[in-house]
C-alpha cells in the first residue's frame, strides 16, 4: 500500500507528520483506515453509563482512538485494540463477546444511493467472525430503528467486502448513519463510501 507524508506549517509552528494511505480522492469516511489519531481526550463512547457497566476493554491509551469514528456502548461488550500490518499501517481488532458496533461520527444525506467497501479477516475463536452492515435514518422523531442491511461471515484472509446503499429512505429521513457490527475476533480496514454511479 503506498503511503503519503502530510506535513505543514501554521503560524510557524509545525504540524505532526502523519503517514496515510492512500485511498479514492471521493471516498466519504474521513478516517477511513483509523490512521489519524484522535486529538487529546476526545474518544467518542455512545452511552456511556451502559458502556462502563457491560465490561468494555480498550486496549490502548485513548488518546490514540481513531479520529471521527464512534463506539456503540449500547452494544455488547467488546475488547478493542489496534494492529499494524506492512509499513507500520494501523487496522482496528475487535474481539466481540456478542455484536458490537462502531459508526463513522459524520452522516450522510438520506436519500441517496450509496456503494461501499471494508476489508477485514476474522480468527475462528469458537464462533463464526463476521461484520454486519446496519443503516440508522435520522428524522424528526429522532434516529429510527436499525436496518440490516447485509451480513459478511469473514476468511482467516484479508479481503474486500462490498455493499450498495439503496436511494429509498423512510419518510422524513434527513441523514444516515452507517454502523458496522462485528461478532467474535475481527480485524478491519479501509472503509470507503461514496456516491453511486
């Protein structure tokens, strides 16, 4: 994978030097491959009484979360961590004790069609890996109940995984939020979204 130096100055004081990879210039998800780090304190847990109660496990300082993602504390508990793979590049494991789930924090305009693509690899620890696609519509009445919208039992192999978004939305929709829930131990990456031809 090639990789890129971002580095810049403001007001004369020097910004931190990041390799990123390189993805489509159209790509959605801001932080598609959890390399930008989080700024200071500022890890994103939904419902957080729940989350501290049902024994969630991060293994890693939390100022390293990846910048604009969101973990579900809802969800089932999880033990989440970060790997490294080829040139130092950073993927997120998550070793799932039921179904756990993470969203980009921005949304996207409901109503539109969407196409998608991850790549993830799973390990067999007594339960089928697997990550399933769930979209939440937000209206008037708030965030509407999730919709599965696709299921993908993972290989002990990374590989890409992609999914189409349909136009249709319910009434008075105005975003979306696209969640990825993962059951058992699943490694994840490069997440792309964009618009639909």
């Amino acid at each position: 994978m090639n990789t890129n130096l971002i580095c810049g100055s403001l007001l004369g004081v020097s910004a931190i030097l990041l390799p990123i990879k390189t993805l489509k210039a159209d790509n959605l998800v801001l932080n598609p491959s959890f390399e930008i780090e989080a700024p200071l304190n500022s890890i994103r847990i939904t419902h957080q009484y729940d989350y501290a109660d049902k024994g969630f496990q991060l293994d890693f300082d939390t100022d390293d979360w990846a910048d604009g993602w969101v973990i579900n504390g809802a969800m089932d508990a999880a033990t989440i961590s970060f790997g490294k793979k080829g040139d130092d590049e950073r993927f997120l494991q998550i070793n799932s004790h039921g179904k756990s789930h993470i969203y980009p924090a921005d949304t996207l305009p409901a109503g539109q069609a969407y196409r998608a693509s991850f790549k993830a690899r799973g390990e067999d620890n007594g339960s089928q890996p697997k990550v399933t696609v769930y979209l939440y519509y937000n209206t008037n009445e708030g965030w509407l109940s999730n919709q599965k919208l696709q299921e993908f039992p993972l290989s002990d192999q990374w590989e890409s995984y992609t999914f189409e978004v349909p136009a249709s939305a319910p009434e008075g929709a105005a975003s979306l939020r696209i969640a990825y829930e993962f059951s058992g131990l699943c490694q994840f990456d490069d997440v792309e979204v964009d618009h639909a031809p």
